[in-house]
C-alpha cells in the first residue's frame, strides 16, 4: 500500500534521525595487545594445570607444556581474596602469565567457613613450602627460586606481604616483587578480626614493593595501600609504587575500576576438574571449633559473587596484566621503580577505537617510610572495606 504523506513524511523523519544518531554509536575499548606486556602470549601453547598437596590442603600449580628453560621458569605466587578459593576466577589473568612463562602458584590457603583470617597467612606459607618440594626435581615445571613475585588480591595482599617479611626465616625464597592490588582485609589490631600484619620491616631491602587500586570503593583501599608502603620500612622509596586505575565511560562497555575488576572468570582453570592427589589413609582431620570470623558476611558474599562472575577487559589487559609484566621484568633484573615511574608506556592505557584516550593510570612515589613506623589502624569504616576481605575489615 502507499504511504500516504503525513506517512511518508514520517518515515523520513524517522530515517533522517537513524542518519543522524549512527555516528555516535559508542565507542569501543581497546582490545588485548597481541604481544608484549599485557599481551597475549604464546597463543598455541597448552597450559598444564596440576593439583599438589591433597584436597584439604592444596596448591595448583600452572605453566606451559614441555620442558622448561634451562634457568627455569619465573615463579609467581598467586594469593586470592578471601572467599574466592577456586582459581577460575581468576583464570583469564592465569592464563596470561602461564602463556609469558610463568610457573604459577595458587595456594587455596581458606576452607570457606573453616578457616580463620588469624591462620591463613601460615597456611599459605606451610602450602608453599610444599609445593617447592614437590616441584624442585620436575624438569617441566621447574620454578626459577631466583625469580619469585607475589600477586595479592584483597586479602591476598597482607597475606603476601606477611609472605615477603617471614620468606627468610620460613625458609622461603625471597620474593622480588610484591603485586598488591586492591588491598584489604588488614586486621586494625593484633587481635581484631581480619588479617594481621606481620613486621614489614623484615621484608628484604631489594624487594620492589607496588600497590594497585581503583577509584571505585577506593579509601579503604587507598588506606591499607599506604599502610603496607609505609610498614615496608626497610624497603628504599625508589623501590615504592602506589598506581590508580580510573574508572572511564567515554565508551561501552564502560571501564569500572572496582575492588572485583582485577578478577576474570576463565571456566578452563575451574579447581574442581583438577584432580589432587587422594588424603592418607591414616590422616585424621584436625580438631575443628568453629568461630564467627570463619564466615562470609553478607556483603562479602556479594563481592565473591562479583569476582566469580568477572570477565577480563581493558583494565585486566593493560592497568593490571601489562603492569605486572613490566614490574616483574624490572624487579627481576635490578631495576628500580622509578624507571617505571618514568616509563609513559606504564601508566597508558591506549585508546578508544574513536581515538580518544582512555583515562591513564595515575602513579605515585610514596613518602619514604619512618625508621620504626607503628602499625596504625585503618582510618575507614566504609562497608566496601568489610566486603574486601575477612568477615570484617577496619
């Protein structure tokens, strides 16, 4: 049938607003470089993906099949937040890192509702431990003890840090580098709930020392970042780095720097499909006395259910992947950071597909640290804090 005028009229008004309004379709992030830091890797390479130690007590180690390089391969200790126990959450970031070279250790230090913050950190250590020993004769994996960083997430972070402060004494290799991100769950006294800080002072001069957060939920973040860089007395402040994604909805989909963004999801690394060695026979369980700080509170289950359901993008790809690349390449061969203070490829984070740059990462040498600094309370209340890490956070 014929449209009439007044139909015809419409239909190109209609049509005229589609012409219109076509150019602005949003804009797109930058996608993952294809090599380099940040990037994509040994694409054709497959991942193996081991279970040490036994269900109650376990590590998961990943890296590249085949034999490793005749130095070894740079070991990095993977430590979650508290609640996301199973590696898949974490997947896309491990998945990265193996297809760089990297042996990767996920200590699962947490039985959810059956472990307290106050035990975690000699978890993690006693997990460790084993996984060295399991793996020091493996040709395949074989883990490079002179190239050993940390990657901490929410309460992962104190737990790292305690890590890098008792390396020596627990007979730990003694990390490089220490990757905080989004750091949380710090216990405000020895006796508070949550993690407590051990002396940051013992953590060894040479280590290089950087903390990562978000503008989103940031202050409680931002306090506990301080206080790790501040504690680390003996670590020199050109070795110091306190770096900020920020959060840019220039395009779609929106880039949102939350305590859950360092998390993406990748189902091939699901800790469930990895079988682990069986429990002895003759090992009888612990005694087991429940107490209130084993439980996830309720906002704590809203962000573990964040991180569960995370997928990589433009922040993952280049304000926290390709930022931990550069670092551990730096902190493995010497290098200061100051060198990535002043490297402009470290605080970019590329452009939009229209050309307009996404918002870079702000990056700051912090004050250099008291002789003896005191272990201060954190200064915030805020939920997001509780939600970063054991049942309460300060």
């Amino acid at each position: 049938m014929p449209l009439t005028p007044w139909y015809g009229r419409l239909a190109g008004a209609l049509l005229g607003c589609l012409v219109v309004l076509s150019p602005a379709v949003a804009a797109m992030p930058p996608a993952q470089p294809t090599e380099g830091p940040g990037g994509v890797g040994d694409r054709a390479a497959a991942i193996v993906k081991r279970g040490l130690g036994r269900p109650s007590a376990s590590t998961f180690a990943f890296y590249k099949s085949g034999a490793a390089p005749a130095e070894g391969r740079p070991v990095l200790v993977f430590l979650h937040g508290w609640g996301a126990v199973n590696p898949q959450a974490y997947g896309a970031w491990i998945d990265h890192l193996a297809r760089m070279g990297h042996l990767v250790l996920f200590p699962r230090f947490q039985e959810p509702n059956r472990t307290r913050p106050a035990d975690a950190t000699a978890n993690a250590e006693r997990l460790l431990k084993a996984a060295f020993e399991d793996l020091a004769n493996d040709p395949d994996a074989k883990p490079n003890l002179a190239k050993v960083a940390l990657i901490g997430h929410l309460a992962g972070v104190p737990i790292a840090a305690n890590i890098a402060a008792d390396a020596k004494a627990q007979g730990l290799p003694v990390p490089k580098l220490v990757f905080a991100v989004m750091p949380g769950g710090i216990a405000s006294t020895p006796k508070a709930r949550g993690i407590a800080l051990g002396d940051l002072a013992t953590i060894a001069p040479d280590t290089m020392l950087i903390t990562v957060i978000g503008d989103k939920d940031a202050r409680a973040a931002d306090a506990a970042a301080r206080r790790i860089l501040r504690e680390a007395s003996a670590v020199p402040t050109e070795r110091k780095l306190l770096v900020r994604a920020l959060s840019d909805d220039h395009g779609f989909p929106a880039l949102t720097a939350t305590l859950s963004s360092p998390a993406g999801v990748d189902a091939a690394f699901d800790g469930g499909a990895i079988k682990l060695p069986p429990e002895p026979k003759d090992a009888k369980a612990p005694p087991f006395k429940w107490s209130a700080d084993m439980s996830l509170t309720g906002e704590q289950q809203t962000l573990v259910a964040q991180i569960n359901n995370a997928r990589a993008d433009s922040l993952d790809y280049l304000a926290y992947w390709k930022t931990f690349d550069l670092a551990a390449a730096a902190a493995f061969s010497g290098s200061d950071a100051t060198g990535l203070k002043n490297n402009p490829r470290f605080s970019d984070m590329e452009r939009w597909n229209d050309g307009w740059p996404v918002k870079r990462l702000a990056v700051e040498t912090p004050r250099p640290s008291p002789a003896h600094a005191p272990a201060a309370p954190s200064a915030s209340t805020h939920p997001a804090a509780r939600n970063a890490t054991a049942p309460r956070r300060p």
